[in-house]
C-alpha cells in the first residue's frame, strides 16, 4: 500500500513538472536567444577573445546557479502563502504576521480564519523583534513604504507583460535575417507585430484553448538548446569545460574592468522569467517546480550558453547580432528557426496572463480601479482575461517594437525590470525570514548580504543603461505605482470618512423598530464598505425617503491578506439592534486570488444563512439561560458576528423549499433545525443525502429558470411546541419579506477634497482619483448586482 502511493505521488509530481515546462519556464528558455548578443554589444567588443568569452560563459553560469537555482528553487520557493508565491504572496504573509497592512475594514474574526497564520506559528518575544514589530506597526510611513515596494515590484511585472513579447518575438524573428540577407530590419518589425496583433487578439480565447501545445513546444525547445550546446562544445572548444571555475569570472573583471560591470546587464537577461517560478507557484506545487528546473531547464540552458561560448571563441567574425542562429547548423535552421518562434509566443502567453493575475490581485487588494474580469475556464480557476489590460499592453508593446526596433534597446529595458524585481523580492524575503520563518536576524542578514550584493551589482549596471532603454520600465513602473497608490489613498479615505460618520446604535435604538418610518415589504440588501456600525448611507437614505423595507440585510463584500477563503468560512452574519427591529449584517470574505462568481441565487443564499443564524443565536441564548440558572453569567450576543457555513445543513434553517416542477407538481424539501427536533440524530443518513441532493439540483446551473421560482416556507418542525414563538415569528417575517421582493441599496459616492487641503490632495483626489472611478467598472456592475433591483443614493463625501 505504502509503495502504491509513492508510486501515485511520483507521477502526480512528474505530471505538475511536465506542465510546469510550459507555463513557467517559457520566458526563462528564450534567453539564450539574445544574453550573449547584448552582453557583447557594447565596449566589451573590443576584449573579444577566448579568455574573455570563457568569462562572460562563467558569469552566466554562476549566475543562473546563484539566483534561480540556490535563491529560487530551494530557498524562495519555500515561502509560499497557503501554495501560492509571487510579491503579493510575500506581502500577504508579512501583513498578517506583523500587522503591516494598509487595508481597511479588517477584522479580529479574520484571524481565526483556518489559514490566515501557518500551522505552529507563535510570536517571538526577543525584545530586539518585539521592538522592531511595535515600531513597524506603529510608523504608518513605514507600512506605506512597504506597500509602495510591493507596488513597484507588482508594476515591473506588469512591464514584462509589455517587454518580453517584444523582446522574445522579434528576437526569434531576427533569425530569418541569417540567410534571408534580403530582408531589412524593418520588414521584421512588421511581420513581428503582426503576430504580436495575434497573440494579444487571440487571449480572449483562454489559455487552455491551446495550453496543451505548451509544454510539449517548450521541452522540444529545451531539448534542442541542450542538443545544439553539445553540438558546439564537441566541434568547436571543448576546453570550455575549464570555464566552469569561478577564477574565469575573477580574471575577467580584472581584465576588463568598468566595461566588464556595464556588461553585466547583457548577463542579467539570463535570468528573466525566474520571478514567474515562484509567482506561478499556485499552480503547480513547490516539488515539480524544482524537479523540472534540476531535472531540465537548469542542465539544457547550461549546455546552450556553453555551446555558444565554445563557438564563438573559434569564430571572431561572427556577427554577434545572431550569435544563436550563427551557432545551428545550416541543415537544422529552418526547424529551429519555427521551435524558436512558438517558444517565444509561449513565453509571452505565460507572462501576459501572469499580468492579468497580478492585476485582478491589486484589484482584490484595494490597490487598482476595478476592471473586468472574464474566466475562460469553467475548469481552471486561475484563467482569466481582462480586456481593458490586454489593449493597453497591445498597444504599449507595439511601440516599444516599432519604436526601438532594437533588441539590444529592449533587451537593456528588460534587464532594468528583472532586477528590480529580484531586489524587492529579497527585501521582502529577508523580513519573512525574520517575522514569519522567525530564523532570526542573523540569517535574514546572511541571505540580504549573499543575493543583495549580487543583485544590487547587477541593478547598478542595469542603471548605467537607463539612457539606452533602460528608462522605459522606470517610466512605465512610475505610471502604474501612481495609478494603485492614488486609487489605494481614494479608497482609504473614503472609508476613514464612513467610519468617522457611521450611525451610532444609539440612534437606530431611539427610532424604534419601525425606525421612525413605515416598514414595507421585502428585504432590502444595503451594500457598505464598513464590515462593523452602520454606513452614513442609511440615515441619508432614511432622511429623505418615508418608507423602508421590512427586512434589512447590510452586506459588506471584502478582500481579507490570504489567497483563497474557505467556503465554509467565507460569511459572516451578525444582529443590528433588538430581535424585532429585523436589522442584520452580512460580511463576506474573499481571498486576493478568490473569484468573484455569477452568484444569481446570492439572494436564496444569503435568507438560508440568516435563518441558520436565528436558530443558532436562539440555541446559544437557550444555552446561556440554563448556564444562568445555575448561577452562571449571562452571555450578550446582540452585536456579535457568526461564522454560517454554507446552507448545505439545511436542517439547521427551519425551511421548507418548495420548487415548481415542470408539471406544476411541488417538490418539499423539508428541513428542521437541531434546536426544532430533540430526536434529529435519529434521521438515517440516506434521508439527509436525498435532502442534500434535491437541494443541490436546485442550485445547479442548468437550473436557472427554477432556481428563481424557489419559494420559502417554514417546516412543520419549526412550528413544534420545543421552539421559541419569537423565533417562529423571525423565520415567518423573512419568509413573507422574500416573497415581496429583494432591493439592492448602494451608495453613490462621490469624494472631494476639503478646501483646506493641501495641492497634492487636491490634485491626487479631486482629479486623479475621480477620473479613475468616472473610467473604471461600478460597484454594482463588480458585484453582480441586478439592475433593475438597484437602488443608488447619491452621497459626497468631503475628506
């Protein structure tokens, strides 16, 4: 048995390694088409001979050891957030284990969430940590500082959704200039943008249309640069073997000195795509990952570079402009040539929808105006497709294309970005070694001085070419970090403001359960940012209009520092006010990387689990009674805030389903609460599954028509003599109130800046932030709601 599920295991792990070829390494295996091409471009032209190429192959080489393989593979890949990775996973982990999140509207209760903190995990008290914690959480500069790196590494990301389509496919396209000696730089810049129009106009389809095709293209790819880089070491300079000792690297910097370093950003590109070994962490797992990097990618690329290296020592007339295609044989060109161009167009896939995910996670932090979000898999939950991001990426990579028509310009530009991203990642890395691994400083300082030193050598001579194209990714960076802060200050004080004005319980207790008004039918959902105390929204709405509905339901729809929430924990549902004033509050809870789903039964949903919460506030308040009849205290639980798991129990709501069959027969499902029937354990588990069952048809998607004629009715049980009149008539009210109809309220807000304010505020408020909620999706439309059941109330807000 035990050898059964190593043998199950082994080939799950191989299977996650195989697909994990195509999706993350696609980037990472299209450098060898342009690292020594921009590495010799430059001054250290002139220093081309054996010694010197042997040192740049050395550079290489204990370059991708040292970063991707050591940094990577087996120490970052370890950091993972519930088994994802990227920046916002770093983040996540540090916002809730020191408390450094900026984000509104958090709560106690979600840190009791299941995985909100890693299993064992205990605070350190050494008084140096316990200093350095307190001062972080207390400095709200510090905090934001943090935020902003976070934001910058998350832009450059997004910068290589724009650089790497560029740089790969016009690369691989350059190749036909080899022996198409006709063909002029400008003839490749067209037929390079042509299939850059076919890949950013193709992405609605979904990547799953065409990710089988992935990793096979990527492991022939691979296989080829390993085969040709033993071709080459074999014909050309085996002695390239002796380049392997790091005293090659020495000699070459003290040979080549200022030049050498400057040369530094044409190494760097050997490493781009290793963030997405990490950022795509959550589709695969941590072991496939590192299985197909020491396995494949790491040997393959090591023989490529050396193979090159090899050849170019034999031929000093090369053109190093087409180094790689100059070092094919000419019989394999032409195969070659079209591998490398659907290498290049599966790397650009990868790193595109890795834009588009990155994106819907600011989104889900509060830190990017609202977009949409199409899912081009039913199956896969991390395949979307958000159009306005793709245009805008289409557009900005043809410039760049056209406008450098240069990949040596590009190549300059993207290094700049791979560095960037890799310094903040090990900023980063280095706290959640001290605040979430609790390794101590000493290690965190071990591992900031081993890569930082490397990586802040390689950030230098990437600045150095900031004047030759390295601007670009600042520039675009700069841009997108505007955007997330400007929206992630609107956001923060508009919920400061509704926090400061929120109406007092005192007040709702004094208009009485009618609350000064005439209570009509239905359920009114009053959607808020505030996940505690009433929105201002409602005494507006109060103030100035002379009814209000039977039932009220005030929803609050946010986004918790941890990737994925579990069903079952995901709503929270609390009592406003005394039981007869009908006054409820319901907080559903998302992770960064959760989706939003079409929920057209939310309104069926949300009265099963508020009727569960009746029963179970009802069973407490019994169980507290007694308690108190033995001298116990008594237990307040107006105000407090449940976990309701999904309505899946539904003999917890003492309700009856009643849906139309197509005959005009009714099928009843009838459910009694635990607190209705003393003797429900005694029901057979075959009538709970046929309950389950029929409930679970009724909410099938194939469903749809039916789903909305479900009408509610209380259960014979929940009549009995054992339960309490008060609670039979709470279920009945919000019964009846169903069945007159569901109103959606939502405030229409609009923020400006006080006269008082400073220009900065002024500008980033009234005209930056305002231009982005004029251009950017609606609440209502982001979380589904009905049109024709809205209901807007127009507010502005003065912060």
């Amino acid at each position: 048995m035990l050898q059964r599920h190593w043998r199950s295991y082994y080939k799950h792990v191989l299977l996650l390694a195989y697909q994990s070829c195509g999706v993350v390494y696609g980037d990472l295996s299209t450098s060898p088409l342009y690292v020594y091409k921009s590495t010799f471009s430059g001054s250290l032209r002139r220093f081309e001979d054996e010694e010197t190429i042997f040192g740049v192959f050395s550079l290489v080489f204990w370059t991708i050891t040292l970063i991707p393989l050591l940094k990577y593979v087996f120490i970052v890949l370890g950091a993972d957030d519930n088994g994802e990775g990227g920046t916002f996973a770093l983040y996540s982990l540090l916002v809730r284990h020191a408390k450094f999140s900026l984000m509104p509207n958090q709560q106690a209760a979600d840190e009791e969430l299941s995985t909100y903190y890693k299993p064992g995990y205990t605070p350190q008290d050494t008084p140096i940590l316990r200093a350095l914690r307190r001062f972080l959480e207390k400095h709200s500069r510090c905090r934001a500082f943090l935020l902003l790196m976070v934001l910058f590494g998350a832009s450059l990301v997004i910068g290589d959704g724009v650089l790497t389509p560029a740089m790969s496919v016009l690369s691989s396209f350059s190749g036909l200039q080899v022996h198409c000696h006709a063909l002029t730089n400008g003839e490749v810049v067209i037929l390079s943008c042509i299939v850059l129009v076919g890949l950013f106009t193709l992405q609605h389809w979904g990547t799953q249309r065409v990710a089988f095709l992935f990793a096979p293209v990527v492991i022939i790819w691979l296989l080829c640069l390993g085969g040709l880089g033993i071709y080459n070491i074999v014909v050309w300079n085996p002695r390239v073997f002796y380049a392997l000792s790091p005293t090659y690297l020495v000699r070459f910097f003290m040979r080549t000195g200022k030049e050498g370093w400057i040369a530094l950003g044409g190494v760097l590109l050997s490493m781009t795509g290793t963030e997405a070994m990490f950022a795509d962490l959550g589709h695969f797992t941590a072991t496939s990952i590192r299985v197909a990097f020491v396995g494949l990618i790491y040997p393959c690329l090591v023989l490529q570079y050396m193979g090159q290296a090899a050849f170019l020592s034999k031929s000093p007339d090369c053109d190093i402009h087409f180094i790689f295609f100059k070092s094919i044989p000419r019989s394999l060109f032409w195969p070659v040539l079209v591998i490398a161009t659907l290498a290049a167009i599966v790397g650009s896939q990868a790193v595109i929808s890795a834009t588009f995910s990155i994106v819907r996670q600011c989104t889900a932090l509060g830190c990017f105006p609202r977009v949409k979000i199409v899912h081009t898999s039913s199956r896969i939950n991390g395949q979307i497709y958000i159009p306005e991001i793709n245009w805008i990426l289409m557009f900005v990579c043809l410039a760049v294309t056209i406008g450098f028509r240069d990949t040596t310009l590009i190549g300059n530009a993207y290094g700049m970005a791979c560095a960037g991203v890799m310094v903040v990642t090990t900023l980063l890395m280095s706290m959640v070694i001290v605040f979430v691994w609790q390794k101590g400083f000493i290690m965190a300082t071990l591992f900031l001085l081993a890569f930082g030193v490397v990586e802040g050598a390689y950030l230098s001579a990437a600045v150095m070419k900031v004047p030759q194209g390295g601007w670009l990714p600042l520039a675009l960076s700069i841009g997108f970090v505007a955007i997330m802060y400007v929206w992630h200050y609107g956001t923060q004080l508009k919920h400061t403001f509704d926090v400061q004005n929120k109406v007092s319980l005192r007040w709702i207790h004094a208009l009485g359960p009618s609350l000064g008004i005439v209570r009509v039918p239905g359920i009114g959902l009053i959607y808020s940012e505030l996940a505690t105390g009433v929105p201002a929204v409602f005494s507006h709405f109060v103030t100035n209009l002379p009814a209000f509905h039977q039932v009220l339901v005030f929803v609050c729809v946010k986004a918790v520092p941890i990737p994925h929430v579990r069903p079952e924990e995901r709503h929270l549902v609390g009592r406003i006010g005394p039981c007869d004033f009908r006054m409820y509050r319901c907080v559903v809870r998302y992770g960064y990387k959760d989706v939003l789903g079409d929920d057209s039964d939310f309104e069926n949903d949300l009265v099963l689990r508020i009727a569960e919460f009746v029963q179970m506030e009802a069973a407490e308040a019994c169980a507290a009674a007694n308690r108190n009849s033995d001298g116990a205290a008594s237990v307040e639980v107006e105000g407090r805030m449940t976990v309701v798991t999904r309505p899946s129990e539904l003999a917890r709501t003492g309700f009856m389903i009643r849906r139309p069959l197509e005959d005009e027969e009714s099928v009843v499902v009838r459910a009694a609460t635990a607190a209705a029937m003393e003797d429900d354990d005694n029901k057979s588990a075959d009538t709970i599954q046929s309950l389950q069952n029929m409930y679970d048809q009724s909410e099938s998607p194939g469903g749809f028509a039916n789903r909305r004629r479900v009408r509610f009715e209380i259960s014979d049980a929940a009549g009995g003599e054992h339960v309490d009149p008060k609670v039979k008539e709470e279920l009945s009210a919000i019964v009846e109130a169903k069945h007159a109809g569901v109103a959606y309220i939502m405030g229409h807000s609009y923020i400006k800046a006080r006269k008082s304010s400073n220009v900065f505020k002024k500008f980033a408020i009234d005209v930056a932030y305002n231009f982005l909620r004029k251009n950017c999706r609606g609440p209502a439309v982001a979380l589904n709601i009905p049109h024709i059941s809205l209901i807007e109330v127009g507010m502005i807000y003065y912060v």
